[in-house]
C-alpha cells in the first residue's frame, strides 16, 4: 500500500505549471526517488507533500485515506512525515547539539532553550550526532559549519524526529566521499528498519544503487517511471538530461 499518494496533483506559479497533472504513489518501506532536469517540479512536489505550498488542484492521499488539498506544514509530523530541504534550513544562531533538541522536544526554540532536557533527549541527540560524526561539534553554532556537516545536521535532525517517512531533497549534493558514505548508509539504514524514503536526487549512480522504484519528471509531468535500471536506460529519459 503507498504511504503517499498523489492524484492529478497541480501547481502553477505565475503560468509555470511546476507540478502538472501528476499522479505517483510511494511504497510503504521502500526507497522512492524522483528524478529529472533542474526545473521539473521536484522541490515543488516535495512542498507540496509536506503543506509548504498550497495545493491548485488534484489531491494528496496519505495512508490510502487521509485527502490533502489544505494540509498545513505543521500538521505533517502528525502523519509522521518529515523532510529536509535543498536549501539546508537550521537555527543559525543556536549551537549544534540545540538543533537537535529542539526537534526531539518540539517546544519551539524560546521554550527549550529555557528548558531542562530530559536524559532521554539528550541520549537520543547524543545517538544522531554520533552516527553523523557530529557530536564533537555539539557546542558549536550551526553558522560556523562547513556545507557538508549543514546537511549532515539536517540529516540528523530527521534522525531524531523517527518518522516514518522521510522526504530528502538532494540530500547528497556537493558532500564529500566520506559524508557521502554515511548519508548513503543512513539511508540503507532507514530502509532495514521499515521506514518509506522519498529521495530527490542528481547522482545516477547513487539512483540506482539505492532506489527500488523511480519517478522521472519533465516540465512537471510523468516522463517515466519503473526500476532504476530499465528506466534509467530509455532514450526519452536520457534526453530529458542532456537537454539541460
Ligand atoms: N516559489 C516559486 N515562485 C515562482 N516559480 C517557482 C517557485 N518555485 C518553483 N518555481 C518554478 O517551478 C518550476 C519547478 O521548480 P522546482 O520544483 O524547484 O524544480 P526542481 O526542484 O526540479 O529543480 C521551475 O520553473 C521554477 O522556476
Ligand atoms: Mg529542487
């Protein structure tokens, strides 16, 4: 049964169709991965997915009966759902072991800098920095460091949140062989323990080595769609790519 579902999913922006008629379905525990030249409506799916964007038309099924057309982003942790962005989004000002916490305590950043974190929290926060190769950075401030540990941390952050399902949006982009390893084993990871991985990616060699179905966009429709390798191989989806 798909975890997540979409059915004529549309959204314009100033005639722009970003996401046109699309109709995908992601499996329960498995890694899902959409694809496609810059501009094809990936980040604008994964938004709307996640209620950061409203919807213009079609629906969002989540669990084969929960429709969205008005979900609020802050309800989407409800549904167990969480993300990270292209754009790689923490709390700048605060250090990195409290961008943790505020996850694992969901109080808003005033509430749990003031609050006195359970040794639950800060067990659980310990267990995802470690596993990020973070945690010797605990006491440094988010804007202090480098690209690559920014997208580990966000990586982390999801880790603490233990949803379900998970949304990556170029989760690998511009890290180095040795962070990209562990992004790549976390998402092995994820999947052992059941979760549903949605995974916005430019790697094809990373596509094909974790994903077990694929969604190739154009223009924000349904170019293709299958098992990484035969799709991979169509000529249409080839040139979709060189065409950029
Ligand atoms: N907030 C926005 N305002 C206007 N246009 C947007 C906005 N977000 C995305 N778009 C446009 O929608 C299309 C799809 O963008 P996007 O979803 O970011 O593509 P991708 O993630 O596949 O690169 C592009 O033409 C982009 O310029
Ligand atoms: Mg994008």
């Amino acid at each position: 049964m798909p975890i997540i579902e979409t059915k004529h999913l549309y959204k314009h922006f100033d005639g722009v169709r970003a996401v046109d008629h699309l109709s995908v379905a992601f499996e329960k525990g498995q890694i899902t991965s959409v694809v496609g030249p810059n501009g094809s409506g990936k980040s604008t799916l994964v938004n709307l997915l996640t209620g950061m964007i409203p919807v213009d038309g079609g629906e969002i099924v989540v669990a084969g009966s929960v429709r969205f057309t008005k979900i609020k982003s802050h309800e989407v942790k409800d549904y167990g759902i969480t993300r990270t962005f292209q754009d790689v989004r923490l709390f700048e000002q605060m250090p990195v072991l409290d961008n943790v916490l505020v996850v694992l305590t969901e109080r808003g950043v005033f509430a749990s800098l003031f609050e006195k974190h359970s040794p639950y929290h800060l067990e659980k926060a310990e267990e995802v920095l470690r596993r990020v190769g973070l945690w010797g950075k605990r006491h440094e401030l988010a804007l202090g460091l480098s690209y690559g540990q920014r997208k580990l941390l966000e990586i982390a952050r999801v880790l603490a949140t233990d949803a379900d399902t998970i949304l990556l949006d170029e989760p690998f982009a511009g890290l180095f062989p040795e962070m990209l390893k562990v992004v790549v084993d976390i998402c092995k990871e994820l999947k052992v323990k059941g979760k549903t991985l949605i995974l916005i990616e430019h790697n094809m060699d990373l596509i094909r080595e974790l994903s077990d179905h694929i969604y190739v966009l154009d223009a924000g429709k349904l170019l293709a769609e299958g098992k990484p390798q035969s799709v991979l191989a169509r000529r249409d989806v080839i040139e979709a790519y060189l065409g950029e």
